[in-house]
C-alpha cells in the first residue's frame, strides 16, 4: 500500500532522514516509536508531501507520489491525517469541521455529508456535539473529531502525529480507543507515538526510529521484549 | 460676558451663515467622505492583491509587490499626490476626486496589504497543513480556512486604517480639490478669521472619526463574542 525508497530529507544542513525504506502494507497498524528529533513526525509528513522530501521515493497505491506531485490533492483524500495540536477549524461548528472535505471536493450531498457526519460522531463516541464549535470541547474531544474529520473523507490510510501528546493524561484513553477500534476494523494506520502501551497493544509492527533512519523494526512482542540493538534497548529502557 | 457672545455670535454669522458658507463646510465634508470611501475601497483592493503576491510563491511578483510597498511607505503621501496628479494624470482630463481617489487608495495599498499580510500570517499554520491534509489546494485552503479566520484579525486595524485615511486626505487641497480642509481654508480667505473656520474643521474631523472608532469598537467586540 505506501512503499517508501531511500527517503532523505534535510532541513539546510540539518539530515533530518537519511535514507528510510519500508513497506506498509494493507490493513497494517505500524508504531512509529524514537526519541525527539529522531525524525518520526518528519517521516510520517512526508508520507502525504506535508513535507517535501529532498531525495527519494514514496509509492502509495503503486502510484510515485513525486512524480505526481499536481495529484497530490487527489492523493491527500486517500491519506488522512491527525495532528498532535488537532488543527480543527476555529470558525466553523464541529458538523461543518467534517462536513466541509466531502461536500467541497466530494461533491457530496450535504444532506448525505451531514448523515454521514453523525454517524463517524457517534463512532468517535461524541453523538451530540454536532452543533458545538471547537474551543467548546476538551483536548479528547477535539481530536477525536479530528479522527471524524479525516474519516469523512473515507481514507485508505490514516496517519497519526502523536495524536495523544498534548492532552491531558486523563484523556488519552478516550483517544486511544477510537484508534484501537479503527484498528481493529482495518484501517491501514501509521501512528507516530509515545504511547507504549498502544503500540504494543494495537501495533502489528513497531519501528524504532534513530539517525534519520529506521533503526530497528518488528513485530511489538520481539521489538519490546528481545530487542536486538544496544540503541533501541537504551531507549526503551528509558520509556518503558 | 455680552461682548464675549457677540464675538461668538459674530464669528458663526460671517463664518457660516454669510453666503450660506455653511454649504462650503457641507460640500466639502462630502467631498472628503467620499474621497475616503473610494480610497479605502481602492486601497483594500490593491492592498489584498500585494499581500497575496507577498505570500505566493512566484518570486519577481513578490519582489514587485516588495519594491511596491517600499516605496510608497518610504515617500509621504502629499508627494505622490501631487506626482500623480502632475506627472501621470495630470495631462487627461479626470474629475480631480478620481485622481485623488487613486493617488489616496495608491497610498493606502501599501498599507492595507501589510495589515491584511499580517492578519494572514497571524493564523496558525496547523490550519492550513490540516486543510492540505484533507486534500484542498493551497488556493482553497486560502478561501475556505485562512482567510476566514484572517478576517477576524485584520479588521479591527482595518477600520483604524480608514480613519487614519479621512485624516489624510487633508492635503487634497494640493490638487485643489475643495474637500473639508480646504473649505476650511477658503471660508478663511473670505473672512480673514483663521481660527473659527478650522475650529470648525477640526470639530468636523473629530466628530466624524468620533463615530467611526466607536463603530470599530462595537464590531471588535462583536469579532470577539464568536470567539
């Protein structure tokens, strides 16, 4: 599904990726785990060109995301994203935050959009917020509306930015659960995160990040339990 | 006391009511009003347009836009009105508010774009990244989610670029144009009274922006209600 070759990106002199390759494949959950400035966050955006990689490939659906870069509005609606500051938009009602994607670029029906719009509201377990604006709701809420956002758009992937880092501990649950439930339902899922738990949980892979590539990566029960770098057990043994 | 209000009275009588001078004050209230109003329509337009070269991504507009604002910030306003007017519109027969009205919007342009280049730049980044996400194009990520919040940010200064406008458009009378200050200077002329004619002026500019202000304030707290 995404088939990312030999991904650079510097920011001036700063390497900030130096060569990352991977496969993801279709209904995968991949944990995207290192310390900061490690590179996570700037691989995940580059996955949907938020950031411009300086040299390499990324394939999504078979399709060279560089080499189509007028597409990449076309190919954004099939990459949905998450942010860890939520990113909703201030001046308009939660309906309308959702709503908006798929009746401007979908030409969807409103009618349909906004039946749609209830039902992703009642998944992410917020039935009666519709007609709330944002700065109405807690941190919990406004990501999980986030998550609705993106899934209006019916992605085959989503792409998590620590999605749980800047809330308050009490409501990382409340987000993690709409995650585990997408996961569970198959949504190929690339989820940058602190949150060790979720990943082992939730994760079918985990990829530990350092140096601007991927360092170590395998299933969650041989990555946490027997990892096989000195670096990845350092970092874990500071995490867990 | 009786001397003091006939001094008064004196100075109203030959001042406004003499030859219906009051129509010159009247006439050139409207004429300054509409000065105003044609500039500021003129310089919110040219103003949009330099902040939006300023923002894109080619660069020579950018730099045009740049060298725009430069100069028209680092030359004073009586100057280019008058240049206008002699050098370029000069020679063609425009009604004198037109050119005014050009020279005046000219001016605030450079004003307004970096007002609304502020105003744009003041929202959070995130937005547009999330816009980006979602798959819009950067053009409607503008119409739908910048701009919008913009708005709310550039208005307030807005309304406080016009009243500095009205005040502005006190040197028309450079190119004899009979808007207020003027109308100031000619009951002047007539009456060999310097001061009640421009203390009337100033009582006229004062109310007017009086008003104004107090309407930006109104919408201020209006903006900050749906926050």
């Amino acid at each position: 599904m995404i088939e990312v070759v030999n991904l650079h990106k510097y920011f001036g002199q700063l390497q900030v990726l130096t060569g990352v390759n991977t496969k993801i494949e279709k209904q995968e959950v991949v944990c995207v785990i290192g310390a900061s400035g490690s590179g996570k966050s700037t691989f995940l955006r580059c996955l949907n060109l938020l950031e411009e990689p300086t040299a390499g490939e990324i394939y999504i659906d078979g399709i060279a995301v560089m080499e189509h870069r007028k597409d990449i509005n076309q190919l954004r609606q099939k990459v949905g994203m998450v942010f860890q500051q939520f990113n909703l938009f201030p001046h308009m009602t939660v309906m309308e935050n959702i709503t908006l994607a798929p009746i401007k670029l979908k030409k969807m029906a409103r009618s349909e959009a906004e039946k749609r719009a209830i039902e992703l509201l009642d998944k992410v377990g917020l039935p009666d917020k519709n007609n709330e604006y944002p700065n109405r709701l807690s941190g919990g809420q406004k990501q999980r509306v986030a998550i609705a956002r993106a899934l209006a758009m019916d992605p085959e992937i989503m792409l998590f930015d620590e999605p749980t880092s800047a809330l308050d501990p009490e409501m990382v649950g409340e987000v993690l659960n709409v995650m585990k439930q997408l996961a569970h339902e198959g949504m190929t899922m690339v989820v940058v995160t602190h949150e060790m738990g979720f990943a082992r949980e939730v994760g079918d892979r985990i990829m530990f990040m350092d140096e601007g590539i991927i360092f170590e990566e395998g299933p969650p029960q041989q990555l946490f339990k027997n990892p096989q770098k000195q670096r990845t057990k350092e970092f874990l043994g500071k995490v867990l | 006391m009786n001397s003091i209000m006939k001094l008064l009275s004196d100075a109203i009588f030959y001042n406004l009511i003499r030859e219906q001078r009051y129509m010159q004050f009247l006439d050139g209230l409207g004429i300054s009003l509409q000065l105003t109003f044609y500039s500021a329509i003129l310089g919110t337009v040219i103003g949009l347009f330099l902040a939006l070269a300023k923002l894109g991504r080619i660069k020579w507009l950018e730099r045009l836009a740049t060298l725009y604002v430069d100069v028209i910030r680092g030359t004073p306003v009586v100057v280019q009105l008058v240049l206008i007017y002699y050098a370029i519109l000069g020679s063609s027969s425009f009604p004198k508010i037109v050119v005014a009205s050009i020279a005046f919007g000219i001016n605030s342009g450079a004003y307004v774009c970096e007002l609304i280049r502020a105003g744009i730049m003041a929202v959070d980044k995130g937005q547009m990244e999330a816009a980006r996400s979602l798959g819009f194009s950067y053009s409607h990520s503008m119409i739908y989610i910048i701009i919008p919040q913009a708005i709310k940010n550039i208005l307030p200064a807005l309304g406080n670029e016009f009243i500095v406008l009205l005040k502005e458009t006190a040197i028309a009378g450079y190119i004899a144009l009979d808007d207020l200050t003027r109308a100031g200077n000619i009951v002047r002329g007539r009456t060999f009274d310097a001061y009640t004619p421009f203390i009337l002026v100033a009582i006229i500019y004062l109310y007017i922006t009086t008003i104004l202000s107090w309407m930006m304030n109104k919408l201020e707290r209006r903006l900050r209600e749906s926050d």
